[in-house]
C-alpha cells in the first residue's frame, strides 16, 4: 500500500499490485513524464521494505553478513547483497548508519525474511532486528535538476554528497532524512525520508513547492533504469552471483568472511564468469518477452531479463544475460511479436543523462 494513496488519485494516478503492496504504475501519458524527468526533475513514491538494525553489536553483526563494509559513520550508506552459501543473490539492500541504529532498504517482499533470517542468527550479541515498513515513506527525486528542486524545499541542511551519503533537516516543516542517490535512473537523484503521518505534507512539498517537479510511476522508473543500464532485484539480481553482473559498487572482496563469498572470489579470481549483462537495440517496434531466447548464428547464447519500449530512443531495448564469449558482432535475433526480430549489441548505458548508474556492469577485471 502506498502511504498517500489519496495524493496519488488526485494526481490520477493508476495503480498496480507489486510484491504484495499497492504502488503507482503511472499518472497518464508515461512517456511524456519519462522526458519531463529526463529534462528536469520528477518524484516517485519509493515501495521499499525497511529493516531497523539496534544494540551496540549492530554494526559488527550486519557487516558479518553482508557483501560489502558497513559504514561507521552517522550520515553514511552502502549498497550491499545478502548470499546464498552458492553465492546467489538472495536480497541486495541499502544500510545507512543513523547514529543509534542502522536503517536497511530491501525490495518490499524481503524484509520480512530479512529479520527472520537475522533474528535466527543473534545468539550472544546486542542485537534487535525489526521490521519497520509502515513507519516510514520514501520519496525518490530524480533528473537533471533534482539539486536544484531538492534545495528548494529543503531547510536546515544543504542537498547531501557524496552518492549514498545523507543530511537531516526539514521539509513543509516536516523533519526528513536527506540521501544523496546512485544514479539508478541515469539522472542526479535523491531519496527523501520521513515518517508515515509526515508524508502528506513532504509529498505536496516536493511537487507544490521550490522548483516545478512532475510525479512518476514505476512504468517510467523502468524505463528510466532500462535506459540507464541498471540492473534491478525482480529482473536481473535475484538468484544470481553478482559477478555476471557486474555488480563490483555492491561487494567488498577484501573484507571479512561473509556467506557467499568463497564462491564469488573463485569465480573473480577466474578472471571471468560464466555470462555477462549486456544491453540490446531491437530493430522494429515488437518488445520481447522477459526470458525471450537471444541467438546469435543460430545458437542460443543467452535470454532476455527485461525489455520496454524507450521513449527517448523511440525503440525497443533490452537488457539480456548472455554467455561471456558470445560473438554479438554480427548481430542476433529474439522472439518477439509474432516471430523473431533482429537486435544488435547496444553499449550501457543507452542514454547518457546527469549521472551514471553505480550500477552499470563493469567488468574491468574480469
């Protein structure tokens, strides 16, 4: 559910259900918001779930777990993966240190056995681990100008760098949480935090307030992050090792042992996984399916994780996991529509915007 459903009708939104919650699909016209964010600013309701991480072991416990350091410094975030002992991704998530607790932002659906997993493994520690996602809302401002249109609004503290790093001050008299973004949607961006009954007002002051900003939906944080090459949990992360997405901004192999992570260095010591994220340009107007076979000369070489239809590109891109030596010169075909279209290898990301995705899969030294 989100937490101003009644600001969101106002705005027309339609709505869809998505791993069990109620969030915005769109507001009408879906591309010409995609642009308007594209060349300016827009703001989403973010439907994360949210983990509390408290007692005076709650940095050494969560940072035993995860794929990456946790920070020790108030105001400070990063993005992590919880593993499987296969070194699959079970969940990736966000953890801010606040001071007196640790705050995590999961994909809704897995917060919950976030803190069942969590609360099995506290034996001797100062640790309490709680599910808090009705406490909070989540507000994503995104563009070129989101800087501008977070500054304008926001009273007591200055618009927060770097990526991840976050400041506390106000908002239509509101207390919120300011984080600095990663650039998920190509575009500058910041996540505003604040309470559940202080969202009414925070939401009518990032879109009334300071600066114009239009309201978005998740069909265009699709393909906002589709064109930017992003990677997401429900397409592309989940159950997969990191590595063959090139997901080096979310793991720490120097650090302590952590699950997964024997399984995930032998492949990074390999020099090379076994596939490789890599982004495709489909020639007509036939979007394929999500699990559409790629061929190249023939043969499969790989599948399609996520596909739409790009405004700013007015054609179809996919994203696709494909095998690591795949020749894509020449071109390969996907089933789509009625039968298979042509698509050829497309360089991440598709479109350049403000800010590049911490995400965007980097095989450097692979």
């Amino acid at each position: 559910m989100t937490v101003v459903t009644e600001q969101h009708e106002d705005h027309g939104a339609t709505f869809e259900e998505r791993d069990g919650r109620k969030l915005v699909r769109h507001y009408g016209r879906p591309e010409r918001t995609h642009r308007a964010v594209r060349n300016g600013a827009g703001v989403i309701e973010m439907g994360y779930g949210v983990v509390v991480v408290e007692g005076d072991d709650r940095i050494e416990f969560v940072d035993d777990t995860v794929s990456n350091r946790v920070p020790r410094d108030d105001g400070e975030g990063v993005y992590a993966l919880l593993l499987d002992p296969q070194g699959r991704i079970e969940t990736d998530l966000y953890v801010y240190n606040a001071g007196e607790r640790l705050l995590c932002f999961t994909p809704p659906t897995r917060a919950g056995p976030l803190v069942d997993d969590w609360s099995e493994k506290v034996f001797i520690q100062d640790v309490d681990v709680r599910e808090a996602s009705t406490d909070f809302a989540v507000f994503g401002v995104h563009g070129p100008k989101s800087t501008e249109k977070v500054a304008s609004v926001l009273n007591k503290a200055g618009a927060p760098e770097p990526p991840l790093s976050f400041v506390r001050g106000s908002m239509g008299g509101e207390g919120v949480t300011v984080v600095a973004g990663d650039g998920l949607a190509g575009e500058e961006g910041y996540e505003v935090v604040c309470s559940a009954d202080a969202a009414e007002r925070v939401f009518e002051t990032l879109l009334t307030f300071g600066m114009n900003a239009v309201p978005f939906g998740y069909r265009t944080w699709e393909t906002l992050t589709a064109e930017a090459g992003t990677p997401l949990f429900a397409t592309e992360l989940r159950d997969r090792i990191p590595n063959v997405l090139g997901l080096r901004n979310a793991v720490d192999f120097e650090k302590g042992c952590f699950v997964g992570q024997e399984v995930i260095s032998k492949v990074e010591n390999r020099g090379r996984p076994s596939q490789r994220l890599v982004g495709l340009r489909i020639d007509g107007d036939a979007v394929p399916d999500s699990g559409a076979d790629v061929r190249a000369d023939g043969d499969v070489v790989g599948a399609v994780t996520r596909a739409t239809a790009s405004p700013l590109l007015d054609a179809p891109i996919a994203l696709a996991l494909v095998d690591f030596d795949a020749d894509l010169a020449e071109g390969v075909s996907v089933p789509a529509g009625d039968g298979a279209v042509d698509a050829d290898r497309a360089a991440l990301p598709f479109v350049e915007g403000s800010a590049t995705s911490a995400r965007l899969p980097d095989y450097s030294d692979g």
